[in-house]
C-alpha cells in the first residue's frame, strides 16, 4: 500500500483514508452536487468535536517514512515517548541536552501540530544522580531541572506533564527521591516552577490506574482539590489509560473525567493502548476495539476533555511487548501499519458517517474505452460501462460519474450527449463542470448520472457512449487529459470516479 499517496487537495492520506471516501460538501464552478473528497484523518475527526487526536513517538521512529506519512498527516499532536525525559535532558547535573526533544518539536512545526512535554518530574528514567543527591540537594535540582527544561520548550510545548506517576496504586503517595526529600509539597513546588519557567504552558499531573473511579482516581482527586484551594498553578490531569482486555474497562471512566473538569481543570487521555495475551486473536480484538471506543466517547462526553493520544499508533513501535513480556498487538495499527478492527472503531466514536458501502466495500466500478482515435479534434467520445462488483442491487438514481479533462482555450460552455446506450439514451444525463480547485489534466469534468434504472449484483450497464464539444467547436488537447486512456477496448478505469449518494465509491479523484 502506497501510504505515501495524496489525494486530491487533501494531506497525505493514511492507509485507512484509501480504503473510505467520505462525503464532504464541496462546490464545482459551476454549482454542482455534493462531491467526495478524501476520508478525514483522526485528528479532523476529533477536531470536529473541537479534541485534537495525537500519539506518541520516539527519534527512533522518525527515520522510517512510511510511519511519519501516518504520523504526520493522522495526527494533530504529538507526545515525545522518551526524549524529553530527564535522563535523556539532563543526564549529568547541570549539563542539559535538548537535541532529541528538539527532533520532536522540529517534527511537529513542520506538520502543523502541538506537543505535550513528557515528563519534568518523575520517579523513573531518572539518572542516578538525582537518587543520589543529599537531600537537602534535592529541591534545588528539582526546580532547575523544570526550569531549564521548560524555558527551553517555551512556545514549543503547549501542554506539560509536571509531574508523572506521583501514587502508588493503594492512593499513597510513592516514594521516589522527591517525595523521600520534600514530601508531597514537591508536586506544589514542581508546578510553581513549571508556571514560572512558562506561564503559558498548561500544567498536568499525569498517572494511571485513574481512568476509572478508585483509591487511585480519588488519591489524585483529593490532591488535584487541595492544590487548587492553596492556588497552585494547575491546569489538568492527564490519565494514561494503558488499558489490557485482561483487566477489563476503567469503572465509570466518564464520570470519574466529569468529576475532575467539575473542579475546572482540564482532562487529557495521555497514553493510550489496550494491550492484550499475544497471540492476538478475533475475540480479543474485538474487545479491544469496543475499549478504545469508549475511551473515545467517554472523552468526547466530558466537555474538558481536550484530547486523546495513543501511546504510538502502530504495534511496530509499542512499548507493551519489552514491558510485559507475552503481552502486545496493543495498537490501532497493525506491525505492518495497516488499520486494525479499533481503528474503525475509534473512526466511529469521532463521528465519521457511515461510507454506506462499510469500509472498503466499493460496490460499482468504471469501464471505460477512448471512442475518439484523434487526440488533437473538436470533440472527446468516452465510452463507459459500470459493474456492480458488491452484492445488493444498486438504484442507478444515486450514480454519478465524472470523467475529467482539460478544455483549453475557447469557449468555455459545452454541448454533451449520449450517442447509444443499451440502457436508452433518455434515461442517461450527461453536462459539464469546472474542477474547484482545478488539478493538473482536470480543469473540468464530464459528469453523467441516470434518470431510473437498476443494477443487479454482478450485472453491468453496458456501453454508454459519450460525446462533448465546446460550443464554438474549437478543438481540445487530450493528451494531458486525467481520465483519458488511449483503451480501445473496455478496461477498469481508475481515474474515472463513481459515486453512489456522492460518496466516493470507485475512483482516485484528481
Ligand atoms: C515508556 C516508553 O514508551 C518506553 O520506550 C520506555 O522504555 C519506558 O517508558 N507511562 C509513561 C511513559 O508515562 O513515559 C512510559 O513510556 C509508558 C508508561
């Protein structure tokens, strides 16, 4: 699968964006009916809900082109999985290195998204140093660390993890040296330098284990509560949602998010993946699709919930399979990176309508054969046939079919008809239209659609044979024409579309 492959006026589509076209409202120069264009990626789908839609990844990744095409175009945020972790900026006290974080941030200007810093503080990825340090020592690394790091990705970072992973799974507070130095005063003062290194920056504190409601979710409610009262700066809490099939769905994930915008903070879904015992099978699949789904909804059910990221977004790149050994396929993307049954099912929670054929279900095709030898001559004679390829019978009202062409200089009004048809001629109308926005061999198109009729599955229309001119009979160039073949028998026909309803069904658009 070509993954790299653009679709008319669109951003490189992924590989899902092949498979559906969808209807959008478009407009021709001339007025026309509504005309497909490409499937929206997940981040338009989200944005439409006013969320963005974002994943995770790492340097590694980067060099690996079929990925970024997905990255860059499925995606409208984007979390660095490792390079802005502490050990990674400041691996010897004092001595900071923002190049891999920078790779990150560079990626995400040039592909017009927003980035979440992950992590300023946090018990792991930490070097031993920090572990190290006489307490007293602790807080002043602390607060440099953030400062630092954050003045560095100021107007890069719209969103920080401040603090990541602050409790244990019971709701008390774990130790790590920040705790063991300052008590839980250091999330406080962690946010405070956070807020003063970047006042711009919203501000989260990020675990799991609190999707749902629980000790863990009220631990962190509890906190997020008491710091609002003594007006710490904070902005958010972001949940993980590392979901496994095997443990089941977070108890009332909705509500738990609705009681902690109540307070007037922003929710953030951070980093997720539904994991699950490999071998993946059809079962668990399933279930997993019915996890990122709700996960999805429950998101877009709670007004503060900003977004959603996946924790990468294909199994290739998963952390599951080193962290849980005999775990994976946690992805919505397959190792291949081709979609799996979630993604659809993520698609559906975003609101994408139904393409009617289901997904990939292409139900007409086009024929077609070139009736006109002469390139160079006042006149184009296609010759179409339509096939019904799916397995119900498809109303011939609903079709249309547009054959693309360039009109040169001359008149820019035209005369079409319908020389012969078996299906007779007055049941087949036929005009012609400007491209908005016209593509290269594509300025304006032959569109044809049919007053009555029916096709069978497996039955064919026959041969319609088309005819246009210009009004002043001046001659056209064909040779650069998008949809023309010099076919002179009946073949498939790619680049004349078909659409049922004026949804894409057959076809790559100009
Ligand atoms: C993971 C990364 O994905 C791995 O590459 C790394 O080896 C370990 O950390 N919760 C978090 C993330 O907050 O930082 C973790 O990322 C996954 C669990």
């Amino acid at each position: 699968m070509d993954l790299m492959k653009r679709r008319s006026g669109g951003r490189p589509a992924g590989p899902h964006a092949l498979l559906i076209g969808v209807l959008a409202l478009g407009t021709t120069l001339l007025g026309g009916p509504a005309v497909a264009s490409p499937a929206p990626t997940l981040h338009e789908l989200a944005s439409a809900q006013g969320r963005y839609f974002g994943s995770a990844t790492d340097n590694s990744e980067l060099s690996d082109a079929a990925y970024t095409a997905v990255l860059g175009s499925e995606f409208g945020q984007i979390t660095p999985g490792n390079s802005m972790k502490w050990d990674t900026t400041e691996p010897v006290r004092g001595r900071f290195d923002f190049t891999k974080g920078d790779v990150i941030t560079d990626f995400a200007r040039e592909h017009g998204q927003s980035v979440r810093g992950h992590t300023l503080v946090w018990h792991s990825q930490l070097p031993s140093w920090v572990g190290a340090l006489p307490q007293a020592e602790v807080e002043p690394a602390m607060v440099d660390h953030i400062t630092e790091e954050a003045t560095h990705y100021r107007g890069e970072v719209t969103a920080w993890d401040v603090v990541n992973e602050p409790f244990n799974e019971d709701g008390t507070f774990r130790s790590s040296p920040f705790h063991d130095a300052m008590g839980s005063d250091y999330i406080a003062t962690a946010l405070r330098a956070a807020h003063a290194a970047d006042p711009e920056a919203k501000l989260y504190l990020n675990d799991y284990n609190i999707e749902g409601l629980g000790a863990k979710s009220d631990a962190m409610y509890a906190l997020v509560s008491e710091l609002l009262d003594e007006g710490v700066p904070l902005d958010g809490v972001g949940m993980q949602a590392h979901l496994a099939v095997q443990y089941g769905f977070p108890y009332e994930m909705r509500a738990n998010m609705q009681r902690f915008a109540d307070l007037g903070l922003d929710v953030a879904v951070t980093e997720l993946d539904v994991r699950m015992q490999l071998p993946a099978d059809t079962a668990k699949l399933a279930t997993q699709s019915t996890y990122y789904q709700r996960v999805v909804e429950a998101c877009l059910a709670v007004r503060r919930c900003v977004g959603v990221t996946v924790w990468d977004w294909t199994d290739k790149y998963s952390w599951v399979p080193s962290t849980f050994p005999g775990q994976g396929a946690a992805n919505l993307y397959d190792e291949s990176l081709l979609p799996k049954p979630a993604l659809a099912a993520v698609r559906t929670a975003l609101g994408e309508e139904d393409d009617g054929g289901g997904s990939g279900g292409t139900t007409l095709k086009a024929l077609y054969r070139n009736n006109d030898s002469a390139v160079r001559d006042n006149q184009i004679k296609p010759g179409l046939q339509l096939v019904n390829t799916g397995g119900a019978a498809v109303s011939l009202q609903d079709v249309t079919v547009r054959y693309w062409f360039t009109g040169e200089n001359g008149a820019s009004t035209y005369s079409t008809w319908c020389d012969w048809s078996p299906l007779g001629c007055s049941t087949v109308t036929s005009r012609v239209a400007g491209s908005d926005p016209a593509a290269a061999g594509a300025d304006h198109f032959l569109e044809v659609g049919f007053r009555s009729g029916s096709l069978a599955p497996g039955a064919s229309t026959g041969e319609i044979q088309l005819r246009l001119n210009k009004t002043d009979w001046s001659n056209f160039d064909e040779s650069d024409d998008y949809s023309r073949t010099g076919a002179t028998s009946y073949a498939d026909a790619t680049k004349i579309a078909v659409y049922v309803d004026g949804e894409l069904a057959w076809g790559v658009e100009p």
